[in-house]
C-alpha cells in the first residue's frame, strides 16, 4: 500500500466513519507508470451518508479528498451506500 492510498484510509475513516470501507488502487490497468497511485476505486458504506442523496455523499467524499484530488489522482470510481436499517 502506498502513501496516498493509506492517506485516503485515514481521511475517509475520519470523516465518515465508515462501517465498511474499501480503497482499491487500480492503477496498474492503466497507462501510468509501475507504481503509480493515479487511478482508485472506493467503496464505503457510512452511517454519515443516511438522509443525503447521492449527489450530496459524492460531496462529501470529494470534500475530504479535495487535496488528493486536486492533483494527478484524477479516476475516482466511488460507491457510498447507506447502511440498510433492522
């Protein structure tokens, strides 16, 4: 695991709690460099996302990672469910 991909880890689990969360570096399928961390999958699933539709989860997410995606980690294919209620 490489510096920004742990980097996503800690933001994400500060900002929303997240009850499941999955961060996948997914560069290697594309036309970057070996070792490159441009390209991430991520999938998270936050009480914090209840009551906010999908547009404002998407917010969020990029509000927390507004450093990383503010430079080159540019694909970020996300997932934000909202935990199904007993």
């Amino acid at each position: 695991m490489g510096p920004v991909e742990q980097e996503i880890i800690i933001k994400l689990t500060s900002g929303v709690a997240p009850e499941v969360l999955e961060v996948s570096n997914e560069s290697h399928m594309h036309s970057v460099p070996p070792g490159s961390e441009s390209h991430f999958k991520v999938v998270v699933i936050s009480q914090e996302f209840n009551g906010r539709r999908l547009v404002q989860r998407h917010q969020m997410i990029y509000s927390i990672l507004a450093d990383e995606l503010a430079g080159v980690y540019m694909r970020w294919p996300c997932t934000l469910i909202r935990p199904m209620s007993g």
